[in-house]
C-alpha cells in the first residue's frame, strides 16, 4: 500500500531536483509529517555549525542549506513518486 510523507531534496546542476537521504537498506527516508523533516534539517545544520566551530569545516559550507522539503508517495517497494510524478526507485 502507498502512503503519503515527506522527503528532504536537492536542486542538482545537472539531475534538477532530487531526494538525498536514504537508510541503511538503501531505501528513501520519508518522514510522516513536514515538522519531522524540518527537525532532521534542523539537526544536520547544527552538527555543520558544531563542527566549524571545531574547526572540521569551513564557515561557508556550515552556513549553507540546499535541503528541500518535498512532498512524496512512498510505493510499496519503497521507490518514491514527487509531487511532480516524478519516481525515484530505491
């Protein structure tokens, strides 16, 4: 059975927008809500700022966020279809 969430993208140069996160299986990570999304950006953008602050990486690149939220189909082999029709398989 499909089910609705949420998938963090990026705008590529060359691919256009595209889901970046997967799990351990190699499957698309899809959050239930926006707000779980938003949190794990959240998370990710606080480890960047930690580790400029450790010196581990530059500021530039601490201080910039592509991610995108997008809405998604998660289908049941666990591909992703966006809110464009677009699928992306697992």
């Amino acid at each position: 059975m499909a089910t609705q969430g949420y998938c963090i993208f990026i705008d590529t140069v060359c691919g256009g927008i595209t889901p970046v996160w997967r799990d351990e299986a190699g499957k698309w990570i899809v959050y239930e809500t926006k707000a779980e999304a938003e949190a794990e950006i959240l998370d990710d953008f606080l480890e960047r700022q930690r580790q400029c602050l450790a010196g581990e990486r530059d500021f530039k690149d601490a201080m910039e966020i592509e991610d995108v939220i997008c809405k998604v189909t998660r289908l049941t082999d666990g591909s992703v279809v966006d809110e464009w029709g677009r699928v992306f398989e697992v």
